[in-house]
C-alpha cells in the first residue's frame, strides 16, 4: 500500500506535538537540497527546510516480514510533499510502523487554535 500526502504547515505542527521519537542523537538524518530522497531505515529521517519527514518502524519485530520506506519528493512554500510504501505480515494486531512529518517553528501553536487542517491524500 502506498499514502501520499499534502500536508499544511497547521497539521505537521499538531502532528509535532503528537508524535513521539528517539531523541536527535540516535537518528540518522538526511538534509536535503530539495531533491526527491528516499529513506527506509528504522528510525531514518530527511529534514528539508522547517520540515523534518520522520520514518517510524518502532513495531516492526512484531511483523514476521516486511518493510517500509518513505519518501519526501517535494518542498513549495508550506507545502510538502511526501509518500510511503509498506509491506507487513504477520502479528496482523500489532501497528508496525508510520511514516509524519513535523514543522519547526520559533513560535508553536495551540492545537485550540487549529480551526482548519488542509490535507490531500491518495491512498492505495
């Protein structure tokens, strides 16, 4: 299955205050120049911008085969544009991984007041 999504800078910004990670020392990290870039390990992450696309496979030990891999293709203003592909068998109760991207901002916000959420998504 595949998920491409559009995200606007509000989302990542909720999705920020949701998303737990390893802390910076222990993730790989890829700075991009705006080049599509594709990123498959464990905890691998691609920072473009304010953006940081985050590869998530915490649960992967509970599939019995698999993958995932995520990939940023594109930044345009607060637009960005990223996918990700996964494969999973096996421990069909057991969530084996998710792909979010978070933004970075000198000023946060409170998800009270997010009143709207842009988002586009193609799921296959």
């Amino acid at each position: 299955m595949q998920l491409t999504s559009l995200f606007a800078t509000t989302l990542l910004g909720a999705i920020a205050l949701a998303s737990p990670h390893p802390s910076p020392a222990e993730v790989p990290t890829k700075t991009l120049d705006k080049r599509a870039t594709t990123i498959c390990g464990q905890w691998d992450t691609v920072v473009t911008g304010t953006y940081t696309l985050y590869q998530d496979l915490w649960g992967e030990s509970a599939a019995t085969s698999g993958s995932q891999c995520s990939t940023f293709t594109s930044l345009s203003g607060n637009t960005i544009v990223w996918s990700t592909a996964y494969t999973w068998a096996g421990g069909p109760d057991s969530v084996k991984s998710y792909a979010n991207v978070v933004v970075t901002q000198s000023t946060g916000y409170e998800i009270s007041a997010i009143s709207t959420i842009e988002t586009v998504y193609d799921w296959r």
